[in-house]
C-alpha cells in the first residue's frame, strides 16, 4: 500500500510539462459544469507552478457577475479567504502564491462551490494536498459547499491513501 508521502513524491518525480490545451480543457470543462454554472459565489486558488491554472477561470466567473473568493495563508494551520475584484488585489503570500489582499470574507453559508487543487486524486474524489491540511480544515467547515477537485491527468491515480479528517470532493476533472 501507498502512503501519502510516497505518492507525493512519485507525483513530484514526474515532472510532466502540462500542455496548454489540456489546462484549456479543464478550465472549459469547469465553466460548462452545472454547478459552477449556477454558482453565485466560489472559493477558486492562485495556482502553483504543477496546478491548472486559474486565471483565465477567475477572469471568466468574474465576467459572470459571480463572487470570487481566494484563499490566503495566515499561519502554519489555517487559511482564510479574501474577495478577489482584480489582479491588483494579488501580491506574494505564503510558499510564493499569489494570495488576495482584498477584504476577509466571513460569509461561508454563502459559499457555493469551491474549486480545490492536489497533488493527486482518484475517481471516489479522494484528495492527496500537499500535506498541512489548509483545505481540509477549512471545508470541514462548509459542509453544504460542492467541491470540484482538478487536476491534470497525470495526478489522477487509482487509489489515494486517506485519514478519517479527509475531505472528499463530489466531483474531480481532469481531461
């Protein structure tokens, strides 16, 4: 068996360059799923260099008239999220992403759907972080929100090692 710290090193050791028409793929995919379609507010994340990117989503919901909602490190356990109104509400955060500076959002039963990144994910929505929990913790929270995990087809595995604090998506895309 597979444990987590072995599978977050072999998705690591891939190393896979990511061509632009599979992140298209997946940003098409996410603006023509139902949920997402119907959302009014969404927590969405600055992508890493190994994530899909987001921005062009983010621009598009945006367009929509949604609300969107970006997460911001505020220490070693926990994240909070900030209303994210344009790229100028971006600087530096935590591990080098580019977190919102805008206004702490407190709404969570607002809160529609939330588009979280991994490391890795299986077709049950199981989810592989990077390991400090910051999502897990906070979508403990929201139970109510639908969660879409994305990913690249790369990090799609058979089988994610989980702990019962785990969060499991309702749905994961990947093209």
């Amino acid at each position: 068996m597979t444990t987590k710290q072995e599978l977050r090193r072999a998705i690591r050791q891939q190393k896979h360059t990511h061509a632009a028409d599979e992140s298209t793929a997946i940003i098409t995919a996410l603006l023509q799923n139902e949920h997402v379609r119907q959302a009014r507010t969404l927590l969405l994340y600055s992508a890493l260099p190994d994530e899909v990117p987001t921005r062009q989503l983010i621009d598009e919901l945006m367009s929509q008239g949604k609300q969107v909602l970006l997460p911001r490190v505020v220490s070693e356990t926990e994240m909070e999220l900030r209303c994210y109104t344009s790229r100028s509400d971006l600087a530096v955060g935590a591990f080098g992403i580019m977190e919102p500076v805008g206004d702490i959002f407190y709404d969570y039963d607002t809160i529609d759907v939330a588009i979280i990144p991994g490391m890795a994910f299986d077709l049950a929505g199981h989810r592989l972080g990077r390991g400090r929990g910051y999502y897990d913790r906070f979508l403990s929270r929201v139970p109510h929100v639908y969660k879409i995990g994305v990913c690249y087809p790369t990090q799609l595995v058979d089988r994610v090692p989980t702990d019962p604090h785990d969060i499991v998506m309702d749905c994961v895309i990947s093209v």
